[in-house]
C-alpha cells in the first residue's frame, strides 16, 4: 500500500479515542480510531486520506511494544518479542502497515514503569523528534500539530531495527 500524503500522527496513550472524535471535526483532518480486528482497514484509509493530517490511534508496533515492555518485566519470553517483532517488520516491508510520521504520547507524566522506556527511550531513540509528548486535550494536540518538529525518519531496515529491540535495555536507554 502506497504511504499517505498527508502528515499521519498516531495519538496514544489517555484519552485518544475522545481526542480523536473531536479532531476528527476540524478541516483537513481525517481522524478516527482503529476497531478491533480492523488493522488492514485502517491501513488502506491511512494510505488514501487525501486530508493534510490523518489522526488515529492505529500503531504497527502496539504488539511490539506490549512485548517489549512484557518481556522486560519477566512476563514473556523472548520468542515471543521476537515473533512480534518480525511481524511487524513483514507488514511493513509488505506494505499492510506503516510507521506514523508521528507519535503523540499524551499525557507522559501519567506513562509509568517500562512503558515510559518504550515510547521516551527504545522507540524515541530511532527517531527523536518523532515521539512527542503532549498534554490531553484538543487545544494541546492542535497546537502541536501545527508546530510539528521535522527530524530524521525512521529507520528503513525494519527486521533489523525491530529483531534487535530485546538489547535496548530499558534501565540503561536515556529517556528523551
């Protein structure tokens, strides 16, 4: 699937459902959320928005993440992040998902434990300037929005970046 042509945000993180719906009601916005089971659905209209921005809550590496955070909490094994993280990898080379331009973490202070490692050190690390916290409200996001900072894009080896994720140990990652 082609990559969109508008600037594609993913809002994660406290009440992005609510936000969404209320963004979703400015011009040039295409902005919903992400049903479950529905990941190829929300690929295609992310890939065909013709809206400036696409807000969802849709992110490729949320299987990712939660195996991360799980596997460095002693909750899940390393085959297991593995496995997620060679999925992913394979839907974004394919084309059936892909990177946000940008994620917009709301409310970080409330973000605890290996979680806050995950978005402020192992993802944001990647790309910094592409993992921004910001406050939960609509004021808050719409003026981020218009302020969007530009920076290096993500990395394009995929099965690389993402099959070595189990050596970004959060303990020792700088958080951002």
């Amino acid at each position: 699937m082609a990559a969109s042509s508008g600037t594609v945000v993913a809002l994660v993180g406290g009440e992005s459902p609510e936000l969404i719906s209320e963004l979703g009601s400015l011009r040039n916005v295409d902005a919903f959320t992400l049903a479950v089971g529905d990941e190829t659905d929300a690929s295609r209209r992310i890939s065909t928005s013709q809206a400036s921005y696409v807000i969802s809550d849709v992110d490729p590496l949320a299987h990712v993440a939660a195996a991360w955070v799980e596997f460095f909490d002693d909750r899940v094994t390393l085959d297991t992040l593995l496995f997620e993280a060679e999925a992913a990898a394979d839907a974004l080379r394919a084309g059936r998902a892909q990177l946000p331009d940008y994620y917009l973490v709301l409310d970080p202070e409330s973000v605890e434990g290996t979680w806050r490692h995950w978005w402020f050190g192992a993802l944001s690390r990647k790309a910094p300037t592409r993992v921004i916290p910001v406050a939960s409200s609509s004021g808050e996001v719409r003026r981020q929005l218009r302020h969007l900072p530009t920076g290096r894009p993500w990395p394009a080896e995929y099965a690389e970046w993402l099959g070595r994720l189990q050596y970004e140990v959060p303990d020792r990652l700088a958080l951002q």
